[in-house]
C-alpha cells in the first residue's frame, strides 16, 4: 500500500477508535493531531461559539500551528487566507477570544471552539458574522453593528 494510503487509513483509524470509547476515555493529543484530515493547504475549518450561550459567532480556519497556539496561550489564534499569516483574533480591533474548551467533530475534519468573546465578533461591529437569514424570496439582515466598524479598526 503506498504510504499517501497507509495515511489515510491511519487516520480514518485513529478517528473511527473514539466512537467506542466512553466518557472520560482518551488518546494522547499528539496522536490525535497527527490524525485530523487538514486539508491540502493545511487548513481545518474552525467555528468560535459563544460558550455560557451556545451562540455561534464566527468561522475561521485553523493551521497546525494556530492551534498549538491557541491551546499553549488560551487565546484563540487563526490562520489568515488573504494575508496568508497567523491572525491573532482581537490584535487590531482589542475584540479578543479567550479559549474555554476546543472540541472535534466525529470525523476530526471541524473544530469547534468554545470561547468568551470580548464585544463583536464580526468585522461589520456586529456579535455574530451570521447576520443574514434568509426569509423566504429575501436576505434579511437580523442584528445591528454593536460598534461602528471604523472605530474597531482605528
């Protein structure tokens, strides 16, 4: 078997073993992240969620090491596509994300991190970026900027 599919098959391997353990069962971290299937630019889709409320603020994407970051300071870290650099959430707006807890989904393919957001989440001033809902023939904006976005990035 060529080493690209003993890869593959020792992640799909090392994800599929958590489905049968029970609470409080665990594997090494390490192992574990050698496991998670980033995609081919190094990238995990990462999703912040308001932890005392369950509201979802914002998707990122996450590097290898964003994470080793985020874990090691408890201030989440993200990987910027457009300026293809660490992006330290809140470093120019001060609207930082303190890590509570970070979980995988079942395939590993998707973070979620709970954190305690400092004001708005979004770059548009607002709390959440999922300000638009569609109702029915129409997109609806549904939250008002809760600081002017000029005055987020002075």
């Amino acid at each position: 078997m060529p080493l690209r599919n003993n890869l593959h098959y020792v992640r799909e391997i090392m994800l599929k073993e958590t489905e049968s353990f029970k609470k409080g069962e665990s594997l090494a971290w390490a192992d574990a992240l050698q496991s998670l299937p980033f995609n081919q630019d190094g990238l995990l889709p990462a999703i912040a969620q308001q932890y005392d409320s369950g509201e979802v603020l914002m998707m990122a994407w996450m590097n290898r090491e964003s994470l080793a970051e985020t874990l090691e300071r408890g201030r989440v870290c993200y990987w910027s596509r457009s300026r293809q650099k660490l992006w330290r959430k809140g470093e120019s707006s001060g609207q930082v994300q303190i890590l509570k807890e970070l979980l995988l989904d079942c395939d590993g393919d998707t973070i979620l991190l709970q954190v305690d957001q400092t004001g708005p989440a979004c770059h548009s001033g607002r709390r959440s970026c999922f300000y638009n809902a569609i109702r029915g023939d129409r997109l609806e904006v549904i939250s008002e900027p809760l600081i002017d976005p000029k005055e987020l990035y002075k």
